[in-house]
C-alpha cells in the first residue's frame, strides 16, 4: 500500500491521478469495484480465513446537509484488500471515517459480519475495525508506551504483546532501542510504521489506512507493504487502503473503489487485466 | 499596642479623600500616555456603584430579614457568577452559561451547607450575614476556576481533536479517550486556588481576614476563619470544576463515543 512521499513520488500522484480522470467518460452512474489483474484463483486461500466481511450498503454521508458521499456499495472479505482511489477532497478520508464509525452514516449502513456498530459496541466496532489515519497521530510518551496505550482500554482482549511489538519494530524498521525514545520525536515515516504497529498489535478484522506509506524511504515501503500483505494473506486481515499510488494498488490490491466527489460513479477498470505479480507475501 | 474593640467608621468625606490614590494612577496614566485613564474611571465608579449597591442590598436583607430575600440574593449572585465564568472563553459550547450555573449551584451549596451547619453551627444555616459572604468568596473563586477548566477543556478537544479521535478509533471509550484532556481542565481551574493556598499568610493576607483583624478580632481567631475559608473555596473550585467538566464532556461526547466538535464555536460575541 501507498507512498507518495518527496518530490520524486510527487510526480506518480500527478501522473495516477491524471490517469483516473482521463476515464471520466466511460463512468456511469454508480460507484463500482474493479477487480485488479489477478485472479481469485492466483491467491492461496486459507479455507477457515472467512471471517466476518465487511459490508457497505448503500452508504452516504452528509454534513449540514450537503451530502459528501452516496451509494457506496462494497463487500469486502477478510483476506482481501481494495484501494480506495479518487481525486482529493472526494471523501476518502471520510468513508473511512464512517466505517470506523467516528462518523454516522447519513444513509445507509455498515455491517461486520452481519452486525452494526450499535451491536457489537461502537469501541469494540472501532477495535474491530481499526483506522490508520493520514497523519500519524501518537501521545506524547514514549513509543512503548503509545504502543501499550490501546492495551490499557477496556475493550482489551489480550495483553500487551511485547515481543510482537519488537519484532514489529524491527521488521519495519523502527528499531526496537527506541522504544524509550519520545515517540514524537521521530520521523514522520518512522511515526507512520509505529501508528501501523499500533493498529496491527490490536489485531483488527478490518484496517482502514489512509496513505499509510506517504512519507516512506523505498526500503520501509517495501517492509511495509510486505508486513500489511502478510497480515492479510495469511492472517485473514481485510485492508481498506487509501492511496494515489497506482504501482501500490497494482502491487497489493485485488480491486479497487472509485471515489468522486458527490457523484457516484465507477471509473473504468484501466487496471484490468494487470498482473499484480509481486502482492503476495 | 492595644486592639481597638471595634474598626473606626468611615465617613463618606474620608472614603472620598482614597479616591486620591486613583487619581494619582489617572495621572500617571496620562503623563506615560497609557490610555488607562477612561478605563480607570469607569473601574472607579463601577467600584462604588456596585458596592454601594451591594451594601444596601445586604443591609436590607440583614435588617429586614424576609426569609425570601435570602434566595433572590442567593439566585442572583449565582446567575452572575455563572455568566462571568464563561463570558471570557474563547470557544464556547450552546448552553454553557447553562452548564455553569448548574455546575456553581452544586458545588456552592454543597460546601457552604458544610460550613455554616456542620462548621460553624449557626442557627438557621441560611443566616445571611453567614451565608451570604462566604457564598460569594466561594463563587468569586469558583467561577475564577470553572472559567479557566471551560478554556482548557474546550482548546484541547479542538486543538487535540486527533488525538481524542485516534484514541476512539483504535477501541477506546468516550470516558477513556476524554480523560486527559478532562483531567487537565480540571488540573487547570485548581491552579489559582493551589497556589494562593500555598503562600497565603507568607505572600499575601486575604481580604477577609485582613478585615476581621481591622474590625477588633485578634489574629489567631481571624486565622482560624481564613483557614476554614481556604478550604471552602478549595472544595468548592474543585467540585465546581469536575461538574462543569463533566457535563462538557456529556455534551461533547454523544453515546455513540463520537466526539461531536461542531458543538465548539469560535466566542463570537468579544
């Protein structure tokens, strides 16, 4: 997933972007999933990795009335991951939002396997379904301790799972002697892996990431990516992945959702046909 | 030196000579051109006015001892004190002034119930010239306190918005994600009241006992008073803020563990 960060990648958005927009003419009126490339039949698939799926139904969003987001239709597997495309300002950030429920839907709904937010508890809905936002967003402790911090919840259902989190640490580069360090005082691609080992170490049914590679050096994005396509090849994890960068949703995703701004619309599926060849783990 | 038995009354003419020493600020404000000057007048009469007032408005309510002047002076200084509180917040929430109201009536009356019955034993506890004093050294620094717990509360759950909402959308409760900032608004208010109790009689002699030794009382019985008043402000700012945080906290947070900040507005009115 992702990436995006420094001027060379600058130009990939541009160039992702320009490409989305060029199949405005062939969008119809509803917003579709494309499958990528491969198909199904290329992926291992774990017979008991059928978990609760997360379920989009009709989905919109409004603010003071004006409505951000509508129809929004997606069923979406553990052990699948879809990338979520669109212009800026086209209400990405904002279905994840409402996904993990920090948003009420203004029509429509949500549902893992089966169940709404008010069902299951809307902190163990979010639990659930963690989300990764944009901006890496950590207390002002020390590393270890943002990475206990979701363990001090009440909705907890395991302990702080410290050697996973140093493993984590060390698999994406972070380094596991700076779990002492003030968290803040990092890199912002160093603070991105840590909210990802954050929102992993929870083990989420569901992870939403919003650009979570956007400020990643090559050599992490490639940790990243393996780490989050290992989650959910061999874990079962579904991925929700925002992201401007075309080689990523190529590289990771088995379909992806077209956004545009109050419209509902499928952009033509330019990326059939493509091998998604490196996505495994 | 001996303790006169009682202050010396003060003549109208004798207050009007202490107005001199505003007038000597009023100068000094104009010859450094502070442009204090028009503010200083106005601070000087309102000074006058609404002590004059005041003063009336007790003397009426001691002499003529209606049992229900008692809670009218009581309503109003409750609705002014709640007023005050949130006047000055840069953001505020609908129903604030509301809030604070609710969250000063709680807490004054909790704490001066405790001191004029369980404390002092005076007989009623509502007698005024008890009640209506310390009432307003409790309200004077709660609303001091409840003031600065709103602003703290208000400019941290906007300005830490992502991370109340980081804290939510990883499995925390409403309670769990607003307890920082909830905690340090209330950590806030108390400040003022913390620290005038740790350098009062050192630093600074409070206004009531001042008073009480220049009306004849010798100290260690004026001491003695102040000590109780300084722990009645400190209860009655500490549980006039946990209130007023509370119910921010209710009406920011819906069930849902929403942080609803379109509730904050920008303090438009200045």
């Amino acid at each position: 997933m992702i990436l995006c960060a420094g001027a060379a990648t600058g130009k990939r958005r541009v160039a992702a972007e320009t490409c989305f927009s060029a199949t405005a003419g062939q969008r119809t009126a509803k917003i579709e999933c494309h499958a990528i490339g491969k198909g199904t039949h290329l992926r291992e698939r774990d017979d008991n990795s059928n978990g609760p799926s997360l379920a989009l139904v009709g989905l919109g969003v409004a603010s003071n009335g004006a409505e951000l987001l509508g129809g929004i239709d997606l069923q979406l597997r553990s052990d699948e991951m879809v990338a979520v495309v669109g212009p800026s300002g086209c209400g990405k950030t904002t279905l994840l939002r409402t996904i993990n429920a920090l948003i009420e839907p203004s029509a429509g709904e949500v549902r893992l396997g089966g169940q709404l937010p008010g069902e299951v508890g809307y902190p163990r809905w979010r639990r659930r379904i963690a989300m990764l936002e944009q901006q890496p967003t950590l207390l002002d402790t020390s590393v270890e301790a943002n990475l206990r911090r979701p363990f001090d919840y009440e909705t907890a259902d395991r302990d702080y799972p410290a050697d996973e989190a140093a493993e984590l640490l060390e698999e994406l580069n972070v380094g596991r002697r700076r779990l002492d360090q003030a968290a803040r005082s990092l890199s912002v691609g160093q603070r991105q892996r840590l909210c990802l080992i954050r929102a992993l170490l929870i083990r989420p049914d569901v992870l939403l990431l919003d650009e979570p590679t956007s400020a990643l050096d090559p050599e992490s994005l490639d940790a990243v990516e393996k780490r989050v396509v290992h989650e959910v090849r061999q874990r079962g994890l579904a991925a929700l992945v925002v992201t401007h960068d075309r080689g990523q949703i190529e590289r990771l995703c088995d379909r992806h959702l077209d956004l545009e701004p109050h419209l509902v619309e499928g952009a033509a599926d330019h990326m059939d046909g493509r091998d998604r060849g490196q996505g495994e783990a | 030196m001996m303790l006169a038995a009682t202050a010396i009354d003060l003549a109208t003419w004798q207050v009007a000579i202490s107005g001199v020493l505003v007038l000597a600020a009023g100068v000094i404000s104009v010859v450094l051109d502070l442009r204090l000057e028009k503010k200083l007048a106005i601070a000087a009469a309102r000074t006058v006015l609404q002590l004059a007032l005041i003063g009336y408005a007790l003397g009426w309510v001691f002499q003529v001892g209606h049992w229900w002047s008692i809670p009218i002076v009581v309503l109003i200084m409750f609705a002014v004190a709640g007023r005050a509180a949130v006047k000055r917040s840069s953001r505020r929430v609908r129903g604030m002034t509301v809030l604070a109201f609710v969250a000063l009536v709680a807490s004054g009356m909790v704490t001066i119930f405790t001191i004029t019955f369980a404390v002092i034993g005076v007989q009623p506890w509502y007698t005024p010239q008890y009640l209506i004093p310390l009432l307003g050294m409790a309200l004077g620094n709660g609303l001091t306190g409840i003031s600065l717990c709103v602003d703290q509360m208000l400019d941290s759950l906007t300005e830490r918005r992502g991370e109340v909402e980081m804290e939510l959308s990883l499995g925390a409760t409403r309670w769990e994600a607003a307890r920082g900032p909830l905690a340090d608004a209330v950590r806030r208010g108390m400040i003022p009241i913390i620290n005038s109790m740790m350098v009062v009689g050192v630093v600074s002699l409070p206004g009531m006992m001042t008073g009480q030794i220049i009306a004849g009382q010798i100290p260690v019985e004026a001491v003695k008073y102040q000590i109780m008043v300084m722990f009645m402000i400190a209860g009655a700012t500490s549980m006039g803020c946990i209130l007023m945080g509370l119910m921010i906290y209710r009406r920011l947070f819906n069930a849902r563990h929403q942080l609803l900040v379109d509730r904050i507005h920008k303090q438009s009115d200045a």
